[in-house]
C-alpha cells in the first residue's frame, strides 16, 4: 500500500509522550506489518502530547528506514543525522527502540556536544 505525507505518532504506553514520524513517500506491507521509507525521514523523539516541550527534542534525519509496526522499531543502514539537548550527530547505520528508549548507531559515529553554559568545557 504506497502512503503519501505521512505523519505517524507512535504513543509511549503513558500516552503523555509520542514518536513523530514524518515522510513525504512511504509503503506498508499489512502482511509483514512494516512500514519502509526509501527517501528523507524526520522523527522526532518524545514529543509532549498536551504541553510546550521544555527542553530541546531528540530528531534524527535518515531515509531508508523500516518500521516495524509490531514492535515499533525503526531501523536504517544509511547515513543519519541527530540533534538533542546538549549538540548534534552522525553515523551509518541505526536502529531506534521506543519500548527501551534506545539509540543504537552502527558504524561510523560522531557526537559533537556543546557546554551547558559559557564557563563548562564542550
């Protein structure tokens, strides 16, 4: 089933927070119960449901990702860029699990972080 503009907002089983998804062009195969990007995808990590955020979102830019609708993890094998509170990063290849809230990056990783004020060292 070919999707266009797709949002999706995966909830944490709390229901305060949720997983934003977000493709121009995506595929759904029912049977397999996955959902796979080939271009530009944004998610954007615990995002508040029902209040301003209060500190800078986790995002990561990739294409290529594969979501998993029984499980909710989404995985890519390309490039990836991210951005949280404290700086920004890359790597090739990522795996994301919402049920653990981890970020597994593959090969090639780089975390750039920025101090938390003007007198702490980056």
């Amino acid at each position: 089933m070919g999707l266009e503009k797709v949002r999706l907002h995966l909830f944490h089983k709390q229901g305060v927070l949720f997983d934003r998804v977000e493709s121009q062009f995506a595929t759904f195969d029912p049977a397999e119960g996955k959902m796979y990007s080939e271009g530009e995808v944004l998610i954007t990590l615990a995002v508040p449901s029902d209040a301003p955020q209060a500190h800078r979102l986790v995002s990561i830019r990739t294409s290529g990702l594969t979501i998993d609708r029984k499980t909710g993890t989404a995985s890519t094998d390309r490039a990836a860029d991210f951005t949280f509170a404290n700086g920004t990063g890359k790597c090739v290849g990522a795996v994301y699990d919402p049920n653990t809230k981890e970020l597994q990056m593959r090969s090639s990783v780089e975390l750039n972080l920025v101090a938390r004020g003007p007198m702490a060292s980056p």
